[in-house]
C-alpha cells in the first residue's frame, strides 16, 4: 500500500473488472442510509428464538485463501432476512473482483453463541485463515476465544463496542463514530456550546459517552444533557427541561444533539413545540437514527444536521445490488460487501503477511462502499463520514463531503 493515498479496496476499482461495470468503479464504494430496520439489531437486542438447524454447506467462490463468513441465516424474523442480504452482498463482492483469490465458506451461527460457536469451529477446523462476521454481539463474545486461540482474526459486524479488540474488528455502523463525526464539524464551524437530548436507553448512554469525549476533544462545551424514557408521556417534562436549557441565555447553546429517531422524534418535536421551543434559535443536531426516509417528514429535523454516506454513493451500491439479485439491500448489507472485499485485497499479500494486524489496522485506512474506514489498533472502526442536512420531503443535501484521507493515527 502506498504511504500517501488511502487503499482502495472495491473490486470495482480491479483491473479484471468487466467493461459494463466501469461506470460504477468511480464510485469507490459508500453507506448509511435508511436503518429503520435495522435500529433493534444494531444494538444487538434482537430477541432470537434457536430454529432447527440446517446444515450449512459452504458457498464456495474463487479459490484460494479460506475465509469464513458467520451469518445467522436460519434466524427467523428480521435477522434471518438481513442475514440472507448480508450473504448475497458478500458474495456480490466476490463476482464484482473476478478472480478473488478467496475461497469464502459460508456458515450458519441460527443467531444463537451456540450457534456461533459451532460455525466458527467447523470454519477453523477448514482452514480458514480470516473470520467474517457474526452479526449479534452475543455470537461475537461466543467467537472471538476460539479464533484467538488460533490467532485467527474477526471481522465482525456487531454494534456493540465491549466485543471489540484482541482480534476482533468490528466493520459496522458505530453510533460513536457519528456522533464524532457531526461534533467535529460543529466545533469547525464554531458550534462551541451544545446540548444533548438523549434517551434513557443503552442507546443514549453510548451517544452519551460519546458526545462527551468528542466535545472534550474538539473544545466543545456540553451545556446540559437531559434524558428521556422512550414513551410519549413521559416526554412531557424533559422537553420543558430541554427548552429552559436552550433558552438559558447564561449557558449561550449554539446546537442541540437529539439521539432518537422515526416516530419517537417527530413525538419529541410535538413535545418541544408544546413546550415552547423555537428550533430557529440553535441548529439541531441528530445521530444515525435520523438516517431514514421517515426523517424528512418530521418538522423538528428539518434543516437538523448529522453524519451519514451521500445519499448517492449508497444509490450506487443499492443499484449494482439490484442488479444482481432485483431487490433493494437493507444498508447493513454493504458491511458484509466491504469485510470481504477487504479480504480479497490483503489475500493478494504475500504469504503470512495478509490478515495480521498491521495490515488490518493501517493508518491510511481503505474505501470502500461505505466511505472511508479504518480500523483502530483497540478494534474499533473510525469512518470518514459526510455531513448530511435534512431536507424536509426529499433526500439530504450533503453540505460538507466526507474527508478524503484520515488524519496521522493518534
């Protein structure tokens, strides 16, 4: 990899790409948008039931380094179907490379550690030298000691940041990592006093923690944080809190971070309104949950600013997926498209130099359908993300494009 330009890892961008796929290789690969399905399994509180097993023959493609991809396929409800996208993403990312390289063994973790547990033993057991995958933070817990113990590392898609680190990278949409993203461009275009409107929820606790840091790091003020139960009655009396925060001419708050999203925020805005809180006093400020179609139908978010993917690169993504399997992906769906097209690219270096930790973690970072990322030496993803304005009946407006290169690893 060149130590001046961040590493490209779309198969799109590969010499053997096909002539009717050029027109796509300038995308470079983007995410994030529409995660309404996808808000309870991405803070892994899914509630799975274990299903009959089915046995999970390996979907083999290309040949070469072994790699296995963990995916709760026969969970039922909405994991099991994200899990079938995931799949189907994965494997698009294997014909968009032509010759990979990577032989990927696909398995089936029923969305249970046991389940997990056994998939990632067979898939050892096979030879495989790089972990994809699972998808809920409970199969990650269950997987991470056994590939350890062979000091195979794990690309996991969960949500949750305790299972991170000691080999174990998590290639997912990080509520941090928004919440980075959108106070670092406050505190650049001189938003200096925010406060924070967060739920009583894990949720809000890890946007919480976040927000706090980040301010701490970019010289931002938090003037207040109030808390609300996720029930319309009970918003009632954190809204006025939040109104006389705003209000407050001694604390001077200048924007006002919301963590919520869908019918639950267009709910805190009638409660705001009630109490009397005038949005063109401040800039509001939101999180990945505002990443959803439903946002621009919500009066309180119009003109409110967050961290997110140009709706157009994910159209890109959507479009090449369609064009394979003629339906619209759920964006977790491009995780699993970038874990392995990552993997393609370290497979093509030398022997015993393409899954360690260097070459997973380095500092200039990779492209991929989901922006730029990079994963920390503590296993953490940091993205480069754009910042998107919420347009009332329409799609965001990017307003700031997200960086094209990371700053020096700290």
């Amino acid at each position: 990899m060149s130590a001046s330009a961040t590493r490209m890892i779309s198969p799109f961008r590969l010499p053997l790409l096909r002539s009717a796929l050029l027109g796509f290789a300038a995308l470079a690969l983007a995410s994030c948008g529409g995660l309404s399905k996808m808000g309870g399994l991405l803070s892994d509180d899914a509630k799975v039931e274990t299903p009959i097993a089915v046995p999970a023959e390996p979907v083999v493609q290309g040949s070469g380094v072994k790699v296995a991809l963990l995916l709760p396929l026969t969970a039922p409800g909405d994991t099991g179907d994200i899990a079938t996208g995931m799949k189907q993403a994965a494997e698009l990312a294997l014909i968009d490379a032509g010759g990979s390289g990577v032989t990927l063994l696909t398995k089936d973790t029923l969305g249970t550690a046991e389940g997990a547990s056994a998939a990632a033993t067979q898939a050892l057991d096979e030879g495989a030298q790089l972990i994809i995958g699972p998808l809920l933070g409970s199969e990650v817990q269950a997987v991470a000691p056994l590939a350890q113990a062979r000091q195979i590392p794990v690309i996991a898609f969960s949500s949750s940041s305790s299972v991170a680190g000691n080999g174990v990278y998590l290639m997912s949409f990080l509520p941090e990592e928004e919440v980075s993203n959108i106070i670092r461009y406050a505190s650049e275009n001189g938003l200096t006093k925010v406060a924070g409107l967060l739920p009583k929820s894990q949720y809000g606790a890890v946007v919480e923690r976040a927000f706090l840091q980040s301010a701490q790091q970019r010289g931002v003020t938090v003037s207040g944080i109030t808390r609300f139960p996720r029930t319309n009655q009970a918003m009632v009396d954190p809204a006025r809190e939040t109104v006389g925060i705003v209000n407050d001419a001694g604390r001077g708050v200048q924007a006002l971070l919301i963590a919520e999203g869908g019918p639950m925020l267009n709910s805190l805005g009638l409660n705001l309104k009630n109490a009397g809180f005038d949005p063109t006093r401040l800039k509001l400020l939101g999180t990945g949950l505002w990443d959803n179609r439903d946002t621009s139908g919500i009066p309180l978010a119009a003109g409110g600013l967050y961290a997110g993917v140009s709706p157009e690169m994910v159209a890109r993504f959507d479009e090449r997926y369609s064009q394979q399997y003629f339906g619209k992906p759920d964006r977790i769906a491009s995780l699993a498209y970038d874990a392995v097209s990552l993997s393609i690219i370290l497979a093509r270096s030398p022997q015993g130099q393409q899954f360690t930790q260097s070459a997973l973690t380095n500092p200039e970072g990779f492209q991929g359908v989901n922006g730029l990322f990079r994963f920390r030496q503590n296993g953490l993803i940091e993205r480069g993300l754009a910042i998107l304005q919420v347009m009332p009946g329409s799609a965001p407006k990017v307003i700031a494009p997200a960086p094209e290169r990371f700053p020096p690893a700290s």
